[in-house]
C-alpha cells in the first residue's frame, strides 16, 4: 500500500526544512569562525583585510615580521603564517594627509576652507573626487593615521545596511605600524573636533 500524495508532500517539506535549518547552522558557525580569526589577527597588530586607507598601503610580512613586499590591489597573502600591516604609501597622499591635520589642528583652519584649497591644488581625494568638509573629517577621525590598528568598528549581516558597532567592542592596537601623523597632533584634531560637535 502505497503512502498517500499528501504524506510526499509534507515529507518533502520537513527534509526541506531541516537542510535549511543545517545550512544557516552551518554558516553561522562558519560565520564566528571567520570573525575570531579575523579578531586574532587585528588583536596582533596586522591589517585583518579590505583595502587600506587613503595614503597607506598593505605590506606583506613573513612570519619573523620582515616586510616582504608590498601588495598591490587584489593581490593577497599566500601563506597561512604570513600577515600583512599597512605602511604609508604614496608619498602625494601621505603629504595630503599631513597637511590636512597641520591646517586643522596647528592652523585652526575649518573643514570647508581645508577642502577649498585641498580642490584648488587639484590634489585627488579618496576614491579620485574631489574633497569636501565630509572628506576631510573622516581623514582627521581616522586614528590609523597615528599607527592604531582599529578593527570591527562596523558590521554587517548578509541584505542589511552596516551598522556602527560599540566602542567596546572594537579590536583596537596602538603603535601596531608606522604613523603618518604623530599622536599629539592626532589627539590635538580629535580634541577640537570634540569641541565643534
């Protein structure tokens, strides 16, 4: 006696359902995995992935930490023991970058005029736009520029909008690489833009 159509059918459903449910399983645990490697590499100091900043660029490490080139765009590690930091790069941005924090925290010069001057000098922005006051802040709040290594600052589930992650829950280094500004300059930006907020 053969089993009736609609028992199939409902069969069919629960199996759907349990492979489904083993998928997200295994993807959210493929998931935590991801992140504390992740987490454990940023937590040593190293660029834990994407691309670098403007005006810094990733350097490939063997496992001693001796640099062993430095990588272009879409060019990974190959080796599971070797890490990769960042450096200042190209020196017309790391020159940009000194600048824009030597007009704003020693000159006292607004956001709009720095970006005025920056676009009158044709010097390219992040991206190859031109700058703006939104520009130069992220430039100025960005503490990689004093060599701090800071990960997770955002997250993102997959089809949904990154979100902010609390501070306390950043993977944050100081001194992790070379800074292109020194910290006290770097602090003196953070305190006047405090001050303007």
């Amino acid at each position: 006696i053969g089993f009736p159509r609609e028992n199939d059918e409902l069969l069919h459903g629960l199996h759907l359902s349990i492979e489904r449910y083993r998928a997200a399983s295994y993807s959210r645990e493929l998931s935590g995995k991801v992140w504390k490697g992740c987490a454990k590499i940023a937590g040593g100091g190293f660029w834990a992935g994407g691309s670098p900043p403007f005006g810094m660029c990733r350097v490939l490490l063997d496992e001693k930490r001796v640099p062993v080139q430095v990588l272009g765009h879409g060019e990974h590690k190959a080796i599971h023991n070797q890490r990769v930091t960042l450096t200042p790069g190209d020196k017309h941005e790391v020159e940009t970058v000194r600048r824009i924090f030597a007009a704003f925290a020693d000159e006292g010069q607004p956001l709009p005029a720095i970006a005025e001057t920056l676009n009158a000098d044709g010097k390219a922005a992040p991206g190859g736009g031109t700058w703006s006051a939104g520009t130069v802040r992220a430039i100025l709040g960005n503490e990689i520029y004093a060599g701090t290594m800071i990960w997770n600052k955002t997250s993102q589930k997959m089809k949904t909008r990154s979100r902010a992650n609390p501070v306390a829950e950043w993977v944050r280094v100081t001194d992790a690489f070379d800074a292109i500004v020194a910290h006290g300059v770097f602090d003196r930006a953070q305190a006047i833009l405090r001050a303007e907020a």
